[in-house]
C-alpha cells in the first residue's frame, strides 16, 4: 500500500484495515502511529472503542477520518498500516523500512491495567506533543500488554536527549507511569507475519497464528517440537539440541538452512513461507526423535502399498513403530536346481537398524531363491535404493515393489552380484530364455533401458 490507496474505495480501505489490524492491540497501535503520523481527521476526534469484528471498527474510523480529512486522510490511514505492519501490507518490509531513515530512540510506557482506549490514544497524544516541543518526530512502534505498554519512537534523537525525552512524557502523562529508554527488544517496528505455516520432522502441517516477526526461530521450532508427544521427543532430558529450522519459500527451489537463534525478522522470513523445523542429528547418532517419526512413516507407506496390492501380506515386531516386517507375496520366480526350479512364494524380512534413516534399510529372502544379487546363504539383498542408490526420506512402496520385481527378474543386476552361480545362468542364453518365459526382463531390455536413459543426458567437461 502506497498513494494507491487513494484509489480504494471506502469498502476497499476498510476490508484492508480490518484484516492488517484485527485485534484491540493492533488497532490501537494503528490509530495511535495514525496519530503521531498526523493522519487527517484523526486530531480532536473522539474514536469509537474497539468492539465487534475488525472490519465493523474500521468502518466508523473510516467514517471519521473521511469527514475530517477526506479520501486522503483514509489513504494515509493505509500507508500508516504498510508502515506498522509491513509483514501484513502489500507495501512490504523493505518499502516500510526506507519510511525511516533516521535513527530512533524508542522509549517504552508501562500501561496500567484498567486504561481503556481513550487513555492510550491521550498518552500517543501526549507523546506527539513532547516530540514537537524537542522538534523531532514520533512514531509509534506498538501497544502490547504483553509487551509492557506502548513503544514509541522518537526519530532522530540521541542518547543525550533520551533522559529529556522521559521526564517530558512523565510530566506529560503521569507521574506514577513507569517510562524508560527501550534499550533493547524494539530495534524494528514489531509485525504479525500471518499466514505462516510451519512443518515437523514428520511432514505435519502447522499454521502458526498471529506470530510476531521479532520471535526467535528456535522459540517457534520448540513450540512445534512441543506439540509432539513426550516419548517422541524428551523436552529438557539429557543434554540439550538446538532444532534445526529451514526457509522453504512459494516459487524457490531448495530450503535455506536458518540461524535457529535469529527472529523471525532477521532472518527474512516472510508470510506464506514454510519453515521446516527438524530435531539437530550429532554426528554418530540419529536423534530418538527423528528415527520414531521416520520409523512410524515407514509403516504407514508400508500398509497403504499392502492396501493396494492384492496377495502382498505384512506382519511386524511391533504395533506402533516397527523395526521389522515379515512381507509375503506370490511372483514367479526360481529356486536353486539343475536346471534351477520355478517358485512363486516368497518371505521377506525388512530390517531398520539403529541408524536408520541415515543407514539403509536391510532385506533378507527367508525362502530360498536364486538370484545373483540375493546372497545364497544369508538370503541378503543389494540392488539399488538399498544398496548404492540409497537415500534418506525413500518411500517405502518402492521397497516393497522393487522386491517384487526381484523375485520375478523384473529388476536384477548382471555387472554386479553377490550370487555367482545365479550370475552365471542368468547371463547364459538358457537362464535369458527362463527369464523372458516367467515375464521377467531380458538382458537386451535391462541394459537398452540403461543405454536410453544415459543417452538423454549430455555431459560436457568444464575446461579448467
């Protein structure tokens, strides 16, 4: 929002103002930096008292201010709400910052409790006329009762003036109100960053509401971690991990890695991101938390494939979060023999060992079978994902349909295997012939397919 407010209509104004402002804090620190700012048509009103819904509020001060001040008084009624809420305008953060070019000293006013909203607009008042008399220029940063009360600004003002400044307002407002120099905590202009989602370690949806823009990141991460249950993630026990937060931004490709100490502001976050809020994982170990929520994944993907494949039957060590599955399916395949005899049962153990996700899962054929990148002894599987071509975050439905293709030679590997007899009579012309007999992939297809993909690629060399 800018001079382009000029060309809103009074509905247009208020349904902005309304969704910029939405509670009695918002409002008042709209219409008291609205105030400093010399809004037309705001000086001597006599403003209505926050009640009913936003936009009901902001329609009578849009009333007021348009029969004092015209359309221009709600125009720089708008650009005063770019300005305190930047986060929430169309203006944005960076415009809003160039608003201001002048260093502030903010001075913070503790509010007692029962002051209602005619008193704070008096002290915003009070304010405007102690800047006027050191001939500088106020602003209000916000009003918060969780703040403490009112943060106001005072453009272009040193350190030497500060100590003036405060017994001015004291004298101005009330002897008995606590003012200070705000030394710290309103370097910025405060904003609510809305919308604003966040995801867990699982890939759970959070939105966060109403979170100000000067909250740390490791306060939202621990928020988000909290909402877990305790036995998945023990807050406060045993030495303590700072959680690791990632920008994920509408548009961009990639997450950036966020300094977990910064605010919201300094990093740059921005409505609409997402923030990807991960337990910290020490160098040797995987955090308890990360390996149950990754371990309780495993077994949703794991069912919802048995759900959707007819025959594919699941059995496991545990109810909640597995460690083991017994999976049995039908797909013919071969036994060793001579020659090597047709099956169709197979029994397969998946096992998460202690580093998982960050380490494989392991297969192991409980049944016999001949394949030459199962090992004949141990029943022990390596082909792709679980093997070379593993990383974390693999969907469990492709486990469990690429041991389906093994065991039918829809899937193997003749340049590497752990079987040699298998390798043997699978490259031989009576093992392709078995092979394509059972529907299995000729080694014409596996290696075309390979040539094809690797075709579609070019690679040029950078000269050094």
């Amino acid at each position: 929002m800018s001079n382009a407010g000029l060309l809103l209509d009074r509905a247009e104004a208020v349904d902005e103002l309304g969704r910029v402002a939405e509670t009695r804090e918002d409002a008042l620190t709209l219409l008291g930096g609205a105030i400093l700012a010399g809004v037309p048509g705001l000086e001597g009103a006599r403003l209505p008292r926050f009640e009913g819904p936003p936009r009901d509020y902001f329609q009578k001060v849009a009333e007021i201010v348009e029969q004092g001040g015209g359309r221009a008084g709600v125009a720089a009624l708008l650009s005063e709400a770019s300005r305190l809420f930047p986060g929430k305008s169309g203006k944005g953060r960076e415009a809003a910052a160039r608003d201001s070019a002048a260093p502030a000293l903010p001075i913070s006013i503790a509010l007692q409790e029962d002051l209602g909203d005619e008193q704070i607009l008096a002290i915003v008042k009070a304010s405007r006329g102690v800047a006027a008399s050191l001939g500088l220029r106020a602003a209000l940063d916000l009003v918060s009762r969780e703040e403490g009360g009112l943060c106001v600004s005072f453009e272009g003002a040193s350190e030497d003036e500060a100590e003036a400044i405060v017994r001015s307002l004291r004298a101005s407002i009330a002897p008995s109100m606590r003012v200070s120099v705000a030394r710290e905590g309103h370097a910025f202009r405060d904003y609510f960053l809305d919308p604003l989602q966040a995801e867990g370690p699982d890939g759970q949806r959070f939105v966060l509401d109403h979170v100000r823009a000067s909250t740390r990141l490791v306060d939202v991460a621990q928020a988000i971690l909290e909402a877990y249950e305790e036995a998945f993630w023990p807050m406060g026990k045993g030495e303590k991990a700072l959680p690791v937060v990632d920008l994920r931004r509408p548009g961009e490709r990639g997450a950036r890695r966020l300094f977990s100490q910064q605010t919201l502001h300094d990093a740059g976050v921005r409505p609409f991101d997402l923030l990807e809020v991960h337990p910290e994982r020490r160098a040797g170990s995987v955090n308890p938390f990360l390996l149950t929520e990754s371990l309780a994944m495993v077994k949703n993907q794991i069912l919802e494939f048995a759900g959707t494949h007819a025959g594919f039957e699941v059995q496991a060590n545990a109810l909640d979060v597995p460690t083991e599955y017994l999976v049995r399916f039908r797909a013919p395949g071969f036994a060793p023999g001579s020659p090597p005899r047709r099956i169709e049962e197979h029994e397969v153990l998946l096992v998460m060992p202690p580093d998982f996700p960050v380490k494989a899962p392991e297969a192991y054929f409980q049944r016999e079978v001949f394949h030459p990148n199962v090992d004949a002894k141990t029943g022990l599987v390596c082909l792709g994902v679980l093997a070379e071509s593993y990383r974390p975050g693999l969907h469990f439905g492709t486990v469990c349909q690429m041991l389906v293709d093994m065991a039918s030679y829809r899937n193997y590997e003749l340049r590497e295997f752990y079987n040699a007899e298998a390798h043997a009579w699978a490259s031989s012309p009576e093992g392709q012939a078995a092979i394509v007999a059972i529907g299995g992939r000729s080694r014409g297809e596996l290696e075309g397919g390979a040539a094809r993909r690797a075709r579609s690629v070019r690679i040029e060399r950078l000269s050094a």
